[in-house]
C-alpha cells in the first residue's frame, strides 16, 4: 500500500514537472559553494553579495574573489570548481537532468586563476560541457584542467 | 618551453602597470587530483586548435593569436602557475552503489552494510549534501522507469533517516533507464542496472 502511495506521488510529481514547463523553468540549483577564504562574491541577477559555504549556487551565477580571495564550489553532476585570487568565473549555463536527456555546462573564466575537475556531465556527453576564456574555447574530454587568464 | 611558463609567470606583475587589452590564456591539462588520471581537452579560438593529452601539456593564446604549440610545464611551474586555485577544490564527492536482491526492493546484504559508510561520509564533510538517484533496467517504459527509480531511491532515503541522516541534506532523484551501468537493449532485464547510486558531497 505504502508503495502505492509513494508510486502515485512520484508520478504526480513527474506529470506536474511533464506539463507544467513554467514551473520547470523556475532555476533549479547548480551546486553549493563548499569552501570559501578571504574575499568573496556571488553575483545574483546583478547583485553582488558575500558569499558563504553552504550557500547554493545557480546557472547564471557569477562568482568573483578579491585580491586575497579564494573560492570552492562542487556541481550536482560532481563538477569541482575553484578560483584563487582576483578571479571571476560565470555559470553560464547547468543542466544535469540524464532521464530528461538535459546536459549542459558552460563556464567562462573572465579573469584570474581556475581549476576545474570534471564531473558526470563530461563523462555522459563531453560535447555538453564548454569552458570558454576572451580568448579562445576549451572542449573538455575528462578530468582535470587549470585555466589562467591574465590581463584583462 | 620554460619561456613560456616564464612569460605566463611574469604576467600577472607586468600587466598591473601596462595592461594587456587582449589578454593571456594558458591552459595546462592536469592529473586528476584523485585518481591520477589524465584525460584530454582542446583549446581552440579562430586562429587554431591544439589539443592537450598528456600530463602538465599547456598551450598559451596571446591576444587573438592561435595557441602556442603544446609545451610540458614543470611541477614547480604547474604548482607556481595554478596552486592558489588548486588548493581551493573542493574534496572528491564520494560515491556508493547499492544493488537488489533478485526482483525484490531488499537491499543486497553487502548493499545494506553500506548505508552507515553513507552516513559516516556525510559526518566527515564541512558542507555535506547527500544525492541519492534511483536507475533501472529498461524494462518497461522510459516513464515508468522514472517513477520507478524514484520509488527505489526514496526507500533508501528513508532507511538512511532512520539510522541518523540529517533529512535536510538529502535530496532525492530519478534516472529512470537513461544511465545504465550495462548498456543493453529495451526491455532486456539486467539486475546490475537496477540499482540506486548515492553521492555525498
């Protein structure tokens, strides 16, 4: 019976997210921010605030650190993200949905120093991860890379 | 080679008095900091493509300029370049999977014994999140198998709560039949693809 119900709730849930893509649009989140040192900021929509450890992290996010600022972030798909001083790095685009056949990471280094360890979007369809700096695009077939860009 | 890395070195003082407009990227491929595994990565722009496959290789693009033929860096030189980042990842996620006994939703015996893993995994982490995704075979529809993944996932879920998970740091999906861990064709029944998969983070 309590597999019924829990059956019967799961496909309601699945047929609310099916038809309703309004609701569906709402963001879901990326990741969360694991660890954080000195300086810095999450830039929402905008505006910027402190950011935290423990604090989500969604698509279209923009993480920035100060001059003695570092930050780690690690994605749902398994994704670890960190920055070390004076560095921006923009969430461009995440999407870890496998049963809806949604995979998607775009990451644009700005400027400053990143390291970035792939996850199971990579591992899934490399071809859906893009890591672009203002000059030039990285294709990533696994594993682990570390990007600096200077003089911006 | 080290002339590079030099110039990539020498850049972050440089440009503070006489800013590059265009800018520099190097981008080196590195061992995964966990496994020691090295995957590949290309690095493109409209003036050319190198592509990155082993260790430490790195590529620099000055301005728009195509990268630069791909050079090894040095420890030192990766390490100089790359540790203030670096040392900032977060620690691996860790990964459990827990199997059925044949066509039943009991845990396999040595699948059981893995949920206080789960819960000491999570104890050990500063900001834990605990993913718990249900997959099945491909038997039966792409739908159904959703539902049915999450059905499989939330009886984990609830098993891990009762020996002490914190409910707040669980969250709970379905792959349904999209992420078999043996490919197989529709409607063959394969026990290993019926299986739940839990990442602490």
């Amino acid at each position: 019976m309590a597999h019924h119900l829990r059956l019967i709730i799961g496909v309601l849930a699945l047929t609310l997210l099916a038809t309703a893509p309004a609701f569906a649009q709402q963001p879901a989140s990326a990741g969360r921010i694991k660890v954080v040192s000195g300086t810095v900021y999450l830039v929402r929509a905008g505006a910027q605030t402190t950011a935290q450890a423990g604090q989500v992290v969604y698509q279209a996010d923009v993480l920035r650190t100060g001059s003695d600022g570092r930050i780690g972030v690690t994605l749902k798909d398994d994704t670890r993200v960190s920055l070390g001083p004076a560095s921006e790095v923009h969430l461009d685009r995440f999407s870890y949905s496998p049963a809806e056949g949604q995979l998607a990471l775009a990451l644009k280094v700005v400027r400053g120093v990143v390291a970035y360890v792939s996850g199971r979007i990579a591992k899934l369809a490399p071809d859906s991860v893009h890591i672009e700096t203002p000059t030039a695009i990285l294709g990533v077939r696994g594993t682990t890379l570390a990007v600096r860009v200077d003089g911006v | 080679m080290l002339a590079i890395a030099a110039a990539a070195c020498s850049h972050s003082h440089s440009s503070r008095t006489a800013p590059d407009r265009n800018g520099r990227t190097v981008v080196t491929l590195l061992p995964d900091p966990d496994s020691g595994a090295v995957g590949a990565a290309s690095v493109s722009n409209a003036a050319g493509s190198v592509e990155l496959t082993r260790a430490r290789a790195s590529t620099t693009i000055n301005g728009n300029a195509a990268p630069t033929p791909v050079k090894t860096l040095s420890e030192s030189e990766t390490r100089q370049l790359f540790n203030a980042a670096f040392s900032m990842l977060p620690m691996a996620p860790q990964h459990f999977t827990l199997h059925f006994q044949f066509n039943s939703d009991e845990l396999t015996s040595e699948s059981r014994a893995l949920l206080p893993q789960v819960l000491n995994a999570a104890k050990g982490r500063p900001i834990p999140e605990v993913l718990i995704i249900g997959h099945t075979d491909r038997v039966g529809s792409a739908t159904t198998n959703i539902a049915l993944g999450l059905r499989r996932a939330g009886m984990i879920r609830k098993q891990l709560i009762d020996i002490g998970l914190d409910s707040s740091l669980v969250e709970v999906v379905s792959h349904g039949e999209a992420d078999l861990l043996v490919k197989t064709a529709d409607e063959v029944p394969e026990p290993l693809n019926r299986r739940v998969e839990i990442t602490v983070r």
